[in-house]
C-alpha cells in the first residue's frame, strides 16, 4: 500500500465529521448492542431499533468500509473489535463518547467555531444563548448524556489515577465536583482505607448516589451538596479536583481553588487532575480537548507553568506533576504556610 500524499491525509482528515455523525447515529440507535448476540441483517436491526432499512444498511455499509461493523457474504452485519466499543456494556465502551459529540447541543456548538475563534467567546452561548451547565440543569436528557460521557471517561482515568498515585496516607478523600462519583470509587476501590467526602450540585449527587450504590462503596462516602465557588466542605487531608478548572476562565478558576484553600488545614494535600500542555507539535488529547474548551464552556486546557500560577496565586505551593497513562496529570500541591 502506498503512501498517501499530504493533500490526501488532509482530505481524510477534513472528511472526518462524517464518521463522527455516522458513529453517533448507531450509537444513538444501540446498533452494536443488537449485534452483542450475533451477526443480523440490516433489515432486522431497522425492526429493532425503528429505523429505515435501506438507510440503515447504507449506513452500515460504509461503516463497515472504515472497520467499524463488517458486512458477511449474505448481506449480515456483525461487530468488529472498534463497533464492540460502542456496546454499552462494553469494558472500554465508547458509547456516552460518541452519543455526546453527535447531540445538537454539541455538534452544532462546533458548527460555530469560527465565531468563537473570531471573538474569544464561546459557540455554544452564540448559537443557545445559554452556558452550557445552564442549559443542562434545563434539559434533563442532554445532562443525563453529558454526565454519562464524563462518568465513563472519568472510570478509566480515574483507575489509572488510583494506580499511579499513592493515596496510602490518605484517611479523608474529598472530591470537589464529583460528578457521578467515578473518580472516588476508583480510589476506594484501590485503597480500602479511605473514606470520601463527595461534593457537587444537588441534582449531581442523586447519580452519584446511585453509582456508588451500584460499585458497593456508598458506606465508605458522604455526600454534601453546595457551590464550588462560596465553599468546599472541611475535614480531608487529600482534595480531589478533577477536570473541573478547565471548564472555567482563570478568574473563575482561580474562585474555586481559594475556595479549597480555605477549607483545607495546613497538611492538607491538592490534587488538580487535568491534561497538562505539553510544548512541541507531537500527538496531543489536550490541545484537541482545548478547542471543545472554547467551543463549549469558556475554558482552556493549560500549560504546567499556567497551572503552577494558579495554583500559587490561590495560596498554594505546587510540589510535583505525575503523569497517568490515559493523559491525565496528577498536579500535586499543598498550602503555602504564609497563607
């Protein structure tokens, strides 16, 4: 197979909003978990998931023709090893991934990114005249969507986190911004020791709640709801905060993490987890996620010098950057004495 030519990589790659439309469309039909028990002809999966046949299996056909989904002989569609990640039940399932990116609310925000590029604000108030988390304490199915797609990246960050970090002393856990909970009970799961504090937004914690139930930790966690920006609860010796000051501008970030400052005691430990911006031009998850920053929330993805900024303007001394294999970095820090 021969090289392809630089005009033709870019074209692959200027086409490749069709894939993310078209893996969204199976997702949000569950095409791969009607295929979890065997190979089905496009007709039958169209009965199943309320679908035009013909259109479903063009669909399917050119999936198949990237490796997503395999067409056999008779005209069956059947999983290959990238559509069984799109099974909800999958280990590393990308189904909440690919639901997420292709959702109005998302895909169109991306639509205008010229707007943000041109003005510094964020496509998503420009197209919904909305933030984003104000618009998802509205619509009770794009928040389900969007805290679904968070708790299962954060499942498999949050198990490399437990695992590259060592939470040997730590008692207290508490974890600012929990979502559903995916982070701390990696953690607890790893470290049978620690207790947690988990705290976010009172419609947040009722997901929470559910989740830590289902992973047999909820004994071990208390919940507290409240606003990251006034106060975080007291009583840990290890804070957690994890993809959250990258939601927000510096000012705002800067709010919160004063916020943590002032519950913690003098030998207290900060954990900010976030994808640290590397210099160079390689390969890199964070500078792609910092467009979905500008696009979606009004936020950016940050350098290790712009975090340790932060962090020490909000009275905090950084001590070290542990990098975990998913791409996420554990940004330690413990309060200045001074402050």
């Amino acid at each position: 197979m021969t090289d392809e030519s630089p005009a033709e990589k870019l074209q692959h790659l200027i086409n490749g909003y069709r894939i993310t439309q078209m893996v969204y469309v199976t997702a949000k039909l569950g095409i791969a978990d009607l295929l979890a028990t065997g190979p089905r002809t496009a007709e039958e999966l169209a009965l199943a998931a309320d679908a035009h046949p013909q259109s479903l299996h063009r669909l399917l056909r050119a999936l198949a023709s990237v490796g997503i989904f395999a067409e056999d002989a008779s005209g069956r569609f059947e999983l290959t090893p990238m559509a069984d990640c799109l099974r909800t039940d999958a280990a590393a399932s990308l189904h909440s991934f690919a639901v997420s990116y292709g959702e109005p609310w998302w895909w169109g925000s991306w639509g205008d990114l010229l707007h943000s590029v041109r003005t510094g604000q964020t496509a998503f108030m420009h197209r919904f005249h909305s933030g984003l988390f104000d618009y998802l304490e509205r619509d009770g199915e794009a928040a389900d969507i969007f805290n679904a797609n968070m708790t299962s990246m954060t499942r498999q960050e949050g198990a490399a986190v437990a695992s590259a970090y060592d939470f040997s002393e730590t008692r207290v856990l508490v974890d600012i911004g929990c979502g559903h909970g995916a982070l701390a009970a990696a953690i607890l799961k790893r470290w049978p020791r620690v207790q947690a504090i988990l705290f976010d937004q009172p419609a947040v914690l009722e997901g929470a709640r559910r989740a830590l139930r289902n992973l047999d930790v909820e004994a071990r966690c208390e919940l507290i709801a409240g606003d990251f920006f006034e106060a975080v609860p007291r009583g840990g010796d290890t804070y957690t905060i994890k993809d959250v000051l990258h939601d927000w501008n510096d000012d705002q970030a800067l709010t919160i993490l004063r916020a943590c400052r002032a519950a913690m005691g003098s030998e207290s430990k900060l954990l900010v987890l976030e994808r640290v911006i590397l210099p160079g031009n390689d390969p890199s998850p964070g500078k792609l996620i910092d467009i979905n920053m500008l696009v979606l929330m009004g936020g950016r993805e940050r350098t290790g010098a712009e975090y340790r900024s932060l962090l020490q303007a909000a009275g905090f001394e950084p001590t070290r950057i542990v990098p975990t294999r998913p791409g996420v970095s554990v940004i330690e820090a413990v309060p200045l004495k001074h402050a």
